[in-house]
C-alpha cells in the first residue's frame, strides 16, 4: 500500500508524466476539430505567408483608383470654381464685365473730381494772385 501511494503522489499534486506519448496524445487532440470550428473558415492575417507581401514600390500604381461619388462631385466642383475663376480673369462672365463696367464708370468719376478740385485750386490761386 506504501508504495502505490508514493506513485500517487499527495492530493493536490499532478500525476507524474512518464512517457512522451502522452503529451503526443494531447496536441493530437487540440488538432481534432472541436464543434463547428471546422465548418467556419478564418483566414488569419498572422498566419500567411511571406509569399503575399508587398512592397510598396512594388504596388501597382499605374491603376486609376475608383473615387467615391462625393469624392468626384467635390473634384469636379474644385474643378468648375478654378475655370470660373480663369474665365473671370480674363473677363469673359457676365460678373467679371459688370465689375469692368463699374471700375470703368468709378475711374472716370474720380477723373472728374481731380480736374475740378485742379480748377478749383487754380481758381483759389488766381483769386489770391489778383488780390495781392
């Protein structure tokens, strides 16, 4: 009886491992499949090999990437402000010619005002010539 319970070992204690076999016997059965873990298919990013990475020199860049429609409205958009603005430039809308038309009719006004403040001045000069 002593010695089978020194083979036992005490309570509380792991049984000793004697043979190789065994330990074999258990990663064997964490190969076996457990449930539905076979019928579901996950791809681990982790786990794949060397074979698929790329550089990123090495990505094909010659490839038009697709926008997304709010992407191409707003490029478009981007697109349409800088002809207008180019158009508006060379003053070519009808914004840009009545913008023309009013610095016209501003820069003849002032025009007037200089020659009549010059008269006015010129008037002043000869009044203050003739009084003297």
């Amino acid at each position: 009886p002593k010695a089978t319970a020194k083979s036992q070992g005490a309570p509380g204690e792991l049984p000793p491992s004697d043979s190789d076999s065994e330990e074999d016997s258990e990663d064997e059965g964490d190969k076996k499949a457990k449930g539905v873990e076979h019928l579901i298919e996950i791809e681990n990013p982790n786990r794949t090999g060397a074979r698929q990475l790329k550089k990123v020199t090495e990505l094909n860049t010659t490839g038009k990437t697709q926008l997304s429609r709010r992407e191409r409205e707003e490029l478009e958009k981007q697109q349409a402000k800088v002809r207008y603005q180019q158009l508006h430039m060379e003053g070519k809308t009808d914004e840009a010619r009545a913008d023309l038309a009013r610095l016209a009719i501003i820069r003849k006004q002032r025009e007037d005002a200089a020659k009549k403040r010059e008269e006015e001045r010129k008037a002043a000069e000869e009044a203050k010539g003739s009084k003297s």
